[in-house]
C-alpha cells in the first residue's frame, strides 16, 4: 500500500511538472515576433497586429521641411513635420526622431486644415494628461517629449482618415568649431540603439523593440521601428539653410550631403541639390571665413528683466609645436566596437582608423587593443611597447575584427579605466563607436568614478552616431570628440586626432567677469582645451559692460587674452542657450551621484522659467474641437524610421511578446496572455519619467507607475505595456521535453492500474 501511495504521489508530481513545461512551451511559441515585428509590403511598413479583420493596418507617413538661419555662433531652426495618415481609420501617430543634443527647443505649433493652435510649456505629467484627456475626446492634440537629450517623440492624436496633420517646432542651438572650421550639425536619423540585459520592469511604456530593464528603464520609448535597409525609405526632409557668419567665407561644404550655395549681399542660402532627401543620415554644413586669420571671438548678448545673458567664443592663438618634442611616455588605449550596429561602412571605418592609429604610434609609446561587441577581448594582457612585433599582432588582430553580437560599452570601458594616479605617464583611451547604447548614464558614471589620470578621446563612427554620449563621454573624460563619417575622412580626422593626443594646448584656464559676485557663467570648470578649440562660455551677469578675463597655460607658458564686452552683437536665443546649458548641468548631476528629486525639481523650476522642453516639461498642443467621433475607435501606430546609411540588422531580431495591460487595483496587476488566460509577472516597477521620483540612473520608489496610473485614463484607453518573455530553452525544446513528461506520466498511470486490477 505505501508503494502504491509513493507511485501515485510521483505520477502526480510528474504529470504536473509535465503539464507546466507544455503550458509554457506553448505559451513560449506563441510568442511570435509576427504580432510585432515589421511586415513588408507595398508602400512601406505595416506594423503591429491585424485588426478583427486580419488585415494589417500601414503605419502614418511624415515628411519634414527645416529651416535653419545662422547668425553669428547662434543657429534658430524650425522643423516642419506632416502626418499623413494613409488608412481609412482614425489614428494616434507615434514617431521617435532626434535633434541636436544642444538644441534649446521651445516652440510648437498645429495646423489641423486651416486652424492653427499654438503649443505651451508644461510639466511633463501635467502636459501628458491634458493630451492624453484631448486624445480621449476625439480632439486633435500633438505632444513632444525629450527621451534623452538628443531624443524625442511626437505624438499626434486622432488623425483623421485619409487626413493630415501638420507640426511645427522651433529650437535655437550653438555653432561650434572644430580644427578651425565652424560647424553646424542636424541629427536626421537615430541608430537602432542596444539595452543591456538586466532585471526586467515595467518601466515607461512604448511600443519600442527593446525591454525595458532596471538599467534602461525606458528601453521601450528609445528603440523605434525601423525599416529594413532593404525596403524602399520614407521619411523625406527638405532643407534650406541662411547663413550669415559676419564675413566673407573661404569654404562652405557639406562632407555627407549635395548642397547648393548662392551668396546676396554677404548671406549664404545652402539647399540640398537633391531637394528632399530620405532622413538616413546626419546632416553637417561646414564653413570658414576669409579674414586671413583664424576668429579669436563671437560675443552675443541678450537683455532681459533679471540681467544680460551673454555667449562668448574664444578662439585661444595656434600654439605650434613638434610631435618630437619633451613629453612624459605615452600609454595608448585603443578600444574598438565589433558589435552588430557597427556592421558594413561603419565596421570598415573603425578599423581603418584603428589601423591609421597604430601606424602613427612611436617605438616608445604603450599600446594595447580591445575589441567589444557582447563581451570583451583584450589584445595584450598588458600595455605593451609599440615595437614591430607587437604592432604586426595588433594589425592581424584588427584585420580579424568582425561586427556582430551586443553593444557592452561598459565592459570594455572596465578593462581600460584604471582609476590610478600617475604623474610619470601620459595615459589616453581613444573609445571608437557608434554609441549607440540606451545606458548612457550608467556609462558616463562609470567614467566619472573610474577616469583617474587617463583622458579619454571618442571616434563616432558611421552617419548617425549617438553624439550626445561621445561629447559627454569625452567632457567627462577630459580628452575630446570626433566624428568620422566616410572612409575618405579617416587619414584627415585621425591626424587631427593625434595632435590633440600629443598634448593639451591650454590648461588651468580661468575666466574673470567684471561683476564676479553677481555673474553665473557655464561651464563653473573650464575643461583643458586641444589644438583648435574654443572656449565656449554661457553667463547671465548684470551688464555686458567692462572686460572679460581668461587666464591660463598655453604649451607651459602663461597666457592671457582680455575680450571687451561692449562688442557684443545682439543675439535671439541666447537666454534660452543659457539655460539649456544650466539644465544640462543639473542633468549631469544623475551620473556624479544626485538624486532623481533634487534633478527633477532644479531643471523644472529652469525649463518653467524660460519655457524649455526638457526631460521633466513637454510641449503640447490641443485642438478645442472635436473631430473624431465617439463611436469611432482610435489605434495607435507607430511612425518607422529609416535605417542609417551603412547599416545593417543583426542577423537575429529579439523576440518578444506584448500584452495589453488590465486595470489596475491596488492589490497588483494582472496581464491577459494569449488566449485570455490571466498570467502574474513578478517584476519589479519603478516610476514614470513623469513622476516626481523618475530617475534614470536610479528609481527610488517602488511602486507600479505606467502612464494610465498617472493621467487616469479608463481601461479601453490603456496603453499598450511590452513585458520581455526570454526563455533558456527554445520553444520547441520544451515542447518535446513536455510531450516525454506527458507521455512518462502515462506510462506511470498506466503501470499503476494494471498492478492495482
């Protein structure tokens, strides 16, 4: 009898286990990427899942107008965008693109046929729920958030079929220089970009690719679809640019675009020779003046009710000196991405550029090599002389290098920081990338905690590379940036890169105002400064009267150089310019160890103030009539994005499932799966980035915060919420292993009756 029991106590467990590993295996099967993956078909992209009909719905389409007029060092742009909807549905348009991360954006506007309603400034929740209620009513409404600082999303809320609505944003941002050559920069394209693997949340919901996890809280809104380079591209940008740089120039260009100049009255207009061109690449203009000498400095002022807001320029004098001369020994790092976003033109570049380093290095100098893409191979365990037999392993290593798998910056970042001090040497790590990651700010805390003694130089790679983490990374990492967008510009850039890793120029720089006390100027550290560079400074300060002061090493020697602030040319915008600045330096505070509430509420108070959209305001526009009928249902779809020129998926896409969120109690959560079986997720929640305790380095509260929880939408209106399903074992593996529990389970009851009759 107690055999008997132990046999039928087994049969249960068996059965049971066996049922649970079918359950799942199904359950894992269904978790096909057809529901969410891209389709291809005529006319671009049908995304997401078929209506009741089974037929599947196209995506909107955008097209964009820009207009940009530079005077001077400050360039005032407006963006023109227009949703069409193709479908005979009414539609909520989602599209995820990118502006300069410098860009001071304030401005928005609607245009719904001939109405035109003019966006405000509020804060993020606030904004949100006010969309969210108007998207509800059936009223057109339009909402722009920043998801990073080079990275946003529009949300246009019932299109109506067949129709189109029109937006309109305007930003102000500063020109910089670069080897002395003045550039502008419009960012036309985001890089698919990679999240780590980490806990997985619920994080801010969006209907991105990626999971969101406990490192990328809001993975889902920053990974956009993206046409496969194969199908035709959309997205078409027109682009006009004025250009009045206060002399005559010497050369004009664009290295990635066709342009076309014409020159009235000492004004410049750029268009692209193409007219509009598919948003596949970044867009830079290019220019010098003809003075017969380098500029030395742009000032430009704005007056306003609480002081003078001033931008200042300085371009410091050529230092000229011998890459022979005295130096401390040098230790070069070298640390090249091989992951799947590098693959094509961008991998070729890289190496190309690795290779022209190497050959510049001196028998004296150290090297090593280290190659990441999902893990990290050091090429020496150790820096080692740059002598031939060392270089010639260098050289077959790189030859060797291939793009694939995932983009583990931090990993590689771990083998080359060493955080040690040493004044004997010269220790540099050149970082050659596309960056295009979703941890930007765990990345920039790790170099900040682990820098030491080195500086670190950034190489972008390709023709959209994340230029937000390469300026910040090399700011932090007190070296400098650089971008290579084509093969031909590899010899040119890198040794321009080289002179700047030779030595910085000028060091222990200090500017004095003539009303010190009263005066807040940006950055409160100037950082040392490489060959060509400027001294760019933001200060809001009772009067431009009197002489600004700069001080510092030029090559070892004292320099000094007084600019006279009555020079300066009125300029629109540069209040605004000020305080993106000032929040960027409160933002830059997540990665040196603040806290999220202190973050939030410092760039609040700024943005509120000179109505800036920032991580914690949006703008957001809404219509006060209503266009889309009650008993007419709105689908929210997702407007793809182009793939970047050079770019090529990876070879396996991630999977996943998405499911539609149940209301909420306070008891918890439940999810219906496939088949309307109720499921538990026991996964860990943290704020919205409209919550007052968002923050993306590190969620403090512990509590569910998805955007129906904060604006109060009703159930039919909840938002789709992706929750990442990974299982260790394929699908069809468990399946097996659940048809041979099932069927030993039977054998066992089997057993079991006949030994009972």
């Amino acid at each position: 009898m107690t055999r008997d029991i132990e046999t039928r106590r087994t049969l249960r467990l068996t059965a049971i286990c066996a049922l649970l590993f079918f359950t799942f295996a199904l359950f894992a099967a269904a978790a096909s990427p057809t529901l969410a993956a891209p389709v291809r078909g005529e006319g671009g992209l049908f995304l997401f899942a078929p209506d009741k009909t089974g037929k599947r719905r196209p995506a909107p389409a955008v097209a964009s107008k820009v207009d940009i007029r530079i005077i001077g060092a400050i360039g005032r742009a407006t963006v023109r965008q227009e949703f069409v909807n193709p479908d005979d549905a009414w539609v909520e348009g989602i599209y995820v693109f990118p502006l300069p991360d410098e860009a001071a954006v304030d401005h928005l506007k609607m245009w719904i046929g001939d109405r035109v309603i003019e966006g405000r400034i509020d804060e993020r929740r606030a904004a949100k729920r006010r969309y969210d209620q108007a998207a509800r009513a059936g009223k057109g409404a339009s909402l722009l958030e920043q998801e990073r600082a080079n990275i946003f999303t529009m949300s246009i809320a019932n299109i109506p079929p067949k129709g189109r609505i029109a937006i309109e944003i305007a930003f102000g941002q500063p020109v910089t220089v670069e080897d002395g050559r003045h550039r502008l920069a419009l960012p036309l394209v985001v890089t698919p970009r990679y999240v780590p693997r980490g806990e997985a949340i619920l994080g801010v919901g969006g209907l991105g690719d990626a999971h969101n996890t406990a490192q990328v809280p809001d993975a889902e809104r920053i990974t956009p679809p993206v046409r496969h380079p194969d199908d035709p591209q959309g997205n078409p940008v027109a682009l006009k640019i004025t250009l009045d740089a206060g002399a005559p120039l010497a050369t004009i260009e664009s290295p990635y675009h066709s342009i076309g100049v014409e020159e009235t009255d000492g004004r410049y207009e750029v268009t692209l020779k193409q007219g509009a061109v598919p948003a596949d690449r970044d867009f830079v203009l290019e220019w010098t003046t003809d003075t017969g000498d380098r500029p030395h400095a742009a000032l430009f002022t704005q007056s306003k009710k609480d002081g003078t807001y001033l931008l200042a320029m300085i371009v410091p004098p050529s230092a000229e000196f011998s890459i022979n001369g005295q130096r401390p020994p040098r230790e070069a790092i070298f640390i090249i991405d091989t992951s799947g976003s590098m693959h094509g033109a961008s991998m070729n570049q890289a190496k190309k550029a690795l290779l022209f380093a190497l050959d510049r290095l001196r028998p004296k100098d150290k090297f090593n090599v280290i190659a990441f893409s999902s893990e990290s191979t050091t090429l020496f365990r150790a820096a080692r002389p740059a002598d031939a037999p060392a270089l010639a392993a260098a050289r077959g290593f790189v030859g060797a290098l291939q793009a694939q798998g995932g983009t583990e910056i931090m990993g590689a970042l771990g083998h080359a920081l060493d955080g040690r001090v040493d004044a004997s040497r010269l220790r540099q790590i050149v970082l050659l990338t596309d960056g295009a990651v979703g941890n930007e700010t765990a990345i920039l805390s790790m170099i900040r905690r682990h820098l030491g003694d080195s500086r670190l130089f950034t190489v972008g790679i390709g023709s959209a590379p994340n230029g937000y983490l390469m300026r910040k990374a090399a700011e932090i990492g007190r070296g400098s940036a650089l971008r290579i967008g084509k093969p031909v510009e590899v010899e040119k850039r890198m040794t321009a890169l080289f002179r700047k890793l030779e030595r910085p120029v000028l060091t222990d720089i200090m500017a004095r105002f003539p009303d010190e006390a009263r005066t807040e100027a940006l950055p409160a550290a100037i950082p040392d400064l490489y060959h060509d560079e400027p001294i760019v400074l933001a200060a809001r300060l009772p009067k431009a009267e009197g002489k600004l002061v700069l001080t510092g090493r030029l090559m070892g020697r004292a320099w000094r150089q007084e600019v006279d602030l009555s020079t300066a040319r009125p300029g629109d915008g540069v209040t605004r310019l000020w305080a993106r600045r000032k929040i960027e330096s409160h933002m830059d505070r997540l990665h040196a160890g603040g806290t999220g509430d202190e973050v939030r509420l410092a760039v609040l108070d700024l943005a509120l103030e000179h109505q800036l959209l920032s991580r914690y305001t949006s703008l957001v526009a809404v219509d006060d009539r209503t266009t889309r009928p009650q008993d007419e249902s709105l689908d929210t779809r997702a407007v793809p994005g182009n793939a970047p020129a050079g770019w090529t998926p990876p070879t396996q896409a991630r999977k996943r499932v998405r499911h539609t969120m149940a209301p909420i109690g306070q008891a918890g959560i439940a999810s219906a799966g496939p088949g309307g079986a109720a499921m538990a997720y026991s996964l860990r929640a943290i704020p919205d980035a409209t919550s007052p305790s968002y923050s993306p380095a590190a969620p403090t509260m512990p509590q569910v915060a998805m955007r129906m929880a904060l604006t109060g939408a009703p159930a039919a209106h909840v938002p789709t919420v992706s929750l990442g399903v990974r299982t260790a074992t394929p699908a069809q593996i468990m399946i097996i292993a659940g048809l041979v529990l099932l069927m030993l389970s039977g054998g066992l009851w089997w057993g079991v009756r006949r030994r009972s009759a």
